[in-house]
C-alpha cells in the first residue's frame, strides 16, 4: 500500500535525506540535491543553503514551468528534477550527489555494465553515463532524461549522479547501492578487465530480486 505523505512530511524527509546524504559520505558540501513530486509540481533543495541550517519553510515548491514558491531560490539542478518527474511517472523522488567512485568513473565517461547481480535493481544489465553539460542546463536535463530510460540510477559525465525512486527512501537506497558498485567496479579494473554476467543472467535476477531491498512501500527485504 502506498503511503501519502503531507506536504510538511515530504519537506522534512528531504531535509533528513540531505543530511544522510552528507553523514554518509555520498555527498560533500552542498552540491546534492533532493526532490519529492508533489500536487501539479515539486518539493526541492534551495540553492547554496547549508543542509544543517535547512528548514522546512527553506524547501522550495515548484511548478511544472520552472516557477517557484517560497523564500529561497531552487535548486540550479531544478530542471533535471522537474523533467524526470514528468517523464517517469513511477518516479515520486530524486537523489543527486557527487560520490567518489561514481564521478571517477563519471569523468573517464565509464557506464557500469553487469560486474555484480545487484545491477538488475536499477532496471538492466547497465548502469549509463549522460554526456557532459554544464550543469543546470536544459541540455544537462534532456541527456539525464535519455540516460534514465527504463533504469533508476545513471552517472553524468565530469559530474556525479542520479538516483530514481516510488519513495525518497528506495531513491536514497539505490543511490548508496549505485556508489557501492561504482566502488566494486573500480576495484575490479585495478586487476584487469573484470568478467562480466549476461543479460540473460541479470534477467533471472530481475525477475528473482522484485521486493528486495526498498520496495514500493519503502520496507526493507
């Protein structure tokens, strides 16, 4: 069953994932963003404020045309946000972060392919790279977009990534699971070209792993 959080709810819940994201080393600074869809539009990340010093009335909601509401600018990423929610309708959240071992890979433009059967819960047997542009752009938005196309998570060039959820709680999972493989994928090349599953293989685990993890319902497996 899905759970409908209040608005006060979902602005607190960024909140507390901002600060997971930092305590976890997933991201550094302020340079993560975090968005919830809500009504017609989103709950977002204000640009450049401290996660520590956020409150509820800092997060920011916008419409679907780029208009905001509240005392703070939105986030500069606030297009890819918005633009992700309106393709992926399954999508209700949005984790960008800059983790170490996905921008290494994110700057030699590396996709992840399938060196472990735990890429089967972002969707298929890789995990993509978005080509580079600048950040905030709408060229950044529109190749994050592609790049996401039947998956949960995709790296961006030069930059960092994104994680796709039903529930800010499963978007924040995958984006700590998408660093963990990163990470693996990493180790793995500094022995060599690393062997790879098939897609035939990955598909088993597709059809094995519905429910594990995070589900819809934001319980862990």
């Amino acid at each position: 069953m899905r759970i409908d959080f209040t608005e006060l709810e979902k602005r607190q819940l960024i909140i507390e994932h901002c600060l997971k994201m930092n305590s976890s080393g997933l991201n550094q600074g302020t340079s993560g963003n975090i968005s919830i869809r809500h009504e017609d539009g989103l709950l977002i990340t204000p640009s450049s404020m401290p996660y520590d010093q956020m409150g509820a009335d800092d997060i920011v909601y916008l419409d679907t045309d780029g208009t905001a509401t509240g005392q703070n600018k939105p986030s500069s990423e606030w297009r890819f946000h918005r633009d992700i929610l309106a393709a992926r309708p399954d999508v209700e959240a949005v984790v960008h972060a800059h983790p170490a071992y996905c921008t290494i890979l994110a700057i030699h433009k590396m996709e992840i392919p399938a060196i472990h059967y735990m890429i089967a819960v972002f969707g298929g047997p890789s995990v993509r790279v978005a080509p580079y542009a600048i950040y905030g752009s709408q060229e950044l938005s529109d190749f994050a977009v592609e790049a996401l196309a039947d998956r949960k998570a995709c790296l961006l060039a030069h930059h960092g990534m994104i994680a796709i959820g039903s529930t800010i709680q499963q978007a924040f999972w995958l984006a700590e699971e998408l660093e963990t493989l990163a990470h693996q994928y990493f180790g793995a090349l500094q022995l060599g070209k690393p062997p790879l599953l098939t897609d035939r293989q990955i598909q088993d685990v597709s059809d094995k792993i519905a429910g594990y993890g995070l589900t819809d319902e934001g319980n862990s497996k």
